[in-house]
C-alpha cells in the first residue's frame, strides 16, 4: 500500500470510529439530537484528515521519539480544538466558553492517553507473539537425524 492509499484509508476509517464515538457520547449525555449533519460530518472527515496525515510524523527518524510524540499529540489537539468550536447549540450559536475549551481538552487528552495505551500494549503483544513465532520456528529448524 502506497503512502497515499494509506492515507485515505486511514482517514476513512478514522471518520467511522469518529462517527461512532460521536453517538455514542451523544446517547450517554443523552442528547436530544442524535444525527450529524453534513457539515458536522465533513468537520469529523477533516479531523480524520489531521489524524492521518499526522501518522507520518512518526516516519521522521531524525526527530526524537519523544519530539514527534509531542508534536503529534498537540498537533491532534488543535485539530480537534478547531473541530469542539465548530459545534453549534441547535439555536445556531456556537459554543466558545472557558469551560467548553477546557472540556474539550481534557476529554481530548483521555482519549488520546486511552488510545496510546491501547495501542503500546496492542505493539507490545504483537512484538512478542512474533518474537515466540521466531523462536519457534527456529527450534523447528534445529537438525534433525534422517536416520534413527
């Protein structure tokens, strides 16, 4: 898969678990209502945009690990800042107060800590399923007498 088809992909599936995520905290704060308009659902297309395009930060080697982790988290942060505004009360007015920004960044953060730690141990797990893999196979490979 080329660069650009991942980068669609990417975004494509991020825009579903967006959406996805969108109802379902939409059903627990028990808003009235529960649809996503065309442009609320372009907002979430553009985010998920951010969100791919930002995986290719962790392709610059000559960044440290933890300079390109930063930058990845606030530059997602933004994105999603930039999207939290573009949410309307359904009288048309937008929500801009200390306390919608400072919630938004905060449920932000958690998602973003919970879906780090989701995917360090999802990392971790696969590394040593291969690296089993690998010793396996090498004790598969040790001699074995043709001849008994």
């Amino acid at each position: 898969m080329n660069n650009t088809e991942k980068f669609i992909y990417h975004a494509c599936a991020y825009t579903v678990g967006v959406s996805i995520v969108f109802f379902i905290f939409a059903r627990l704060m028990k808003i009235d209502e529960l649809s996503i308009s065309f442009l609320r659902y372009f907002t979430i297309f553009a985010f998920s945009l951010v969100l791919s395009g930002s995986e290719f930060l962790f392709t610059i080697e000559k960044l440290p690990k933890y300079l390109r982790h930063i930058l990845h988290y606030l530059i997602l942060c933004i994105a999603f800042f930039v999207v939290f505004l573009t949410v309307q009360k359904s009288s048309g007015e937008y929500q801009f107060r200390v306390d919608t920004v400072f919630a938004a960044i905060f449920i932000f953060s958690a998602f973003y800590v919970i879906a780090t730690l989701i995917y360090l141990f999802v990392a971790k797990s696969s590394k040593k399923t291969a690296k089993d893999a690998k010793a396996q196979e090498k004790a598969s490979n040790a001699y074995k007498p043709k001849f008994k």
